[in-house]
C-alpha cells in the first residue's frame, strides 16, 4: 500500500522548476533565486491544501537561511 505524500510531491515539483528555470549549465547546481522558490512554493502549497501555512512559512525560513548563504540562491540540495 502506497501513501501519498504531498510534501514529496511537491518538494518533486520544486525540483523540476528548479531544473527548468536555473540558468545553470545542464547537470550544474540548478540555482534559482530564493524569491522565485518563495512564490512557486508557497502558491503550490496553497493550492494542495495538505500543507498548513506554518508548515510553509517555517520549511521557507529554513531555505531561506541557506539560500542568504549561497547569495540568495536555492540549490536543490537545500531541499
């Protein structure tokens, strides 16, 4: 028996924006711009309704405190 997980989904999800939307070569880090990870996370969060918004708001301090790291960027494996 299989159990849907909607953060896996969409943290799936984020990572193909991520690949889409990088201007990182092909097979690089994929980067893009906490602001842009910000607003696609939390309107896909939004409209799966599984996850709370202080599960969104606490799971976007933590990649945004990795992402002040990086100048402002999300890299995949910070998620």
């Amino acid at each position: 028996i299989s159990c849907w997980n909607p953060l896996q989904s969409l943290l799936s999800s984020m990572k193909q924006a991520c690949e889409i939307l990088t201007r990182d070569p092909e097979g690089g880090a994929a980067r893009i711009p906490f602001e842009t990870f910000s607003f696609l996370y939390s309107y896909l969060a939004g409209i799966d309704g599984e996850i709370s918004e202080t599960e969104t708001e606490a799971f976007l301090q933590g990649i945004k405190e990795q992402a002040d790291q990086h100048s402002g960027m999300v890299l995949i494996r910070h998620f």
